[in-house]
C-alpha cells in the first residue's frame, strides 16, 4: 500500500494501492500523525477537508441555517407583537382601528340626518318632516 502524503487527497479511482473502494468512497488521504489511510465520502452538503482529512460543513450549508433561524425569530417576534395587547405596535393598531369606527359611526349620523329611513311610506315622512313638494 502506498500512502499519499500527509494533507493530501487522492482520488479513489486514482489510488495506487487501491484500498478504498471507488464505489463507496470519492478520496482517500492520511490524517498528520497517522500512518493509516482514510476514505473519504461527502454528503453534498459538505466538503473536502484535504488538510485535515476530514468532511467539513460547507459555508453556505452554516449560513443558510443561521439566516433561516434568524427569519424563523423574525416572524415569531412580529406574529407575536401583533396579537400581544401589551405592545405598542398592537396598541397603536387599535387606536386606529377604534378612531376609524368613531368616524364611521359619525358618518353614518349625519347621512341618518340627511335622508329618510328606507323603512316609513312617503305618508309617515310627510307628517314627520312636512310636505316640501310643494315648495
């Protein structure tokens, strides 16, 4: 068996020694300080580590989680500030939300002071308000 040098990965179907199986394993290499080989066969979420004779988490793999936890906290903070009572941002929604009824309700007065109710006949607006056709 010829051992590649130490830090190095050597294709598996270009082992000398072929102690590694090509069909299982993609490298093979020596960790420093260690006389016997290591196969080597990284899921795609990995990467060869050749300098440690390792599998290592690619960059992106890390990344991605941290953004993904961080939006996960995001979206939990939001949902619950928006149906916690005791935050501003619930508070200030139904300020508004009660200002915008207020204002409603006062619309609706002033239009029942404009026009008739649709439920009386002409007779009962007649005697209500008086007769102003013949103004």
């Amino acid at each position: 068996n010829i051992l590649p040098a130490v830090s190095d990965c050597i294709a598996t179907d270009q082992d000398p020694g072929g102690s590694c199986n090509p069909d299982k394993f993609e490298y093979s290499c020596t960790r420093e300080g260690e006389s016997r080989l290591r196969c080597l066969q990284c899921g795609s979420s990995y990467e060869y580590d050749c300098d440690e004779c390792a599998c290592v988490l690619k960059n992106e793999v890390i990344a991605g989680f941290v953004l993904l936890v961080l939006f996960g906290v995001l979206v939990f903070v939001v949902c619950t500030c928006y149906l916690c009572p005791c935050c501003p941002w619930y508070k200030n929604r139904q300020m508004a939300a009660v200002g915008q009824g207020r204002a409603r309700a006062h619309e609706d007065t002033m239009l029942d002071e404009l026009s008739p109710p649709m439920h009386i006949t002409y007779d009962d607006y007649r005697n209500t308000y008086g007769d102003h056709r013949n103004r």
